[in-house]
C-alpha cells in the first residue's frame, strides 16, 4: 500500500501497534463445536460454529452471540 501524505509517518502510524486483539478459543456449545470469545465480564460469546452438519445450524439454543 502506498500512502502519500505530507505528515512524517510517525504520525501516521501512532497508535497502530496499541491495538488489543480478541482471545479465541475453540469449544462446545450443546455438543455443537463452536468458536468462542473471551468477554470483559469472564463470560464468552459464540462467535462462529465450527461444524460441517447442517443441523447444527438450525439448532436455535445455539447461535453466534450467544453468551455462555
């Protein structure tokens, strides 16, 4: 990527490495596989199903942003 600007690219990169990322971690929701991320509050959130079964998608106790 190019990035023409006038600004010293010190200032244009501060702040970039500051970033906090999510924690994931792989699990099981109702035997369902999913993808889960940790929250502030210790609690963690659905994020994604990880399973090819096509009934694991229509299970509706189980869904991306659920709280578990």
């Amino acid at each position: 990527m190019i990035l023409w600007t006038p600004l010293a690219p010190e200032q244009v990169l501060q702040g970039f490495d500051d970033n906090s990322y999510p924690s994931y971690e792989t699990g099981e929701v109702d035997g369902i596989p999913v993808l889960l991320e940790k929250a502030e509050n210790g609690q963690r959130r659905v994020v994604r199903i990880n399973s090819s079964d096509p009934a694991h998608f229509l299970n509706q106790g189980v869904y991306p942003g659920l709280l578990t």
